[in-house]
C-alpha cells in the first residue's frame, strides 16, 4: 500500500494520502476489535470506534521528546502549539460521543502502566 502523496520538507515528513488509508482500514475496521493509534481524530468515521484515548502531556516533556527525536523546528513549534491549545482533544469532543473520548496524561512510563 503506497499511503503517501508527497514529501513536506518543512515538516520532514510524509504527507499521508487520507483516502487511500481509509479504504484500505475499512474492511478490518468495519469488523471491530481493533486499536488505532494515530495522532488525530477527524479522519477517522464514528462508527469505526468505541473508546477514544487522548494521550496528553506537558510542553516541557513534548518538547524534550521531540527534541530527542530530530524534529525540525518547525514541526516542533507546530506540535507544541496543538497541545497548548488542546487541538487533538477538541477534534474527538467534536468528531465522537462525549461519552467515548477519555483524555489520560502520557508524562511519564508510570502514566503508560496505569492506563
């Protein structure tokens, strides 16, 4: 599956081509008992989902981890700016049943165990 239409060079990374992950997700998904991990929420159908978990962390930790991690500046400013204005958590309050999405802190292995 070629899941990708370009290459963003500001944000050093792949541009993924939403429709053609969906059609292929749908046949799996369409059955349930699956864990999607991905980092956003409104490209996925309702449907598809009972439980949405929005891992959240402090800026210090994120920018640390991405830090680590190589990213660009400009992906790293974009990713802090999502958290600080709680944009993941938004887009499942608005795209699912307020009763599916839980928000859960990501700061430490401590927090990853107790979910």
């Amino acid at each position: 599956l070629k899941a990708f239409e370009e290459f963003d060079e500001a944000r050093q990374c792949q541009v993924l081509d939403e429709d053609r992950v969906l059609d292929a997700m749908e046949p799996d998904l369409g059955r349930g008992g699956f864990v999607v991990d991905y980092h956003a929420c409104e490209l996925f159908p309702e449907r598809w989902f009972d439980l949405v978990l929005v891992l959240r962390v402090g800026t210090e930790t994120l920018y640390d981890r991405l830090t680590a991690r190589g990213y660009p500046e400009p992906k790293l400013q974009e990713n802090l700016q999502c958290e600080i204005m709680q944009v993941v958590l938004e887009e499942a309050r608005e795209a699912y049943a307020a009763e599916v999405v839980v928000e859960l802190r990501n700061e430490s292995e401590a927090d990853l165990e107790a979910t």
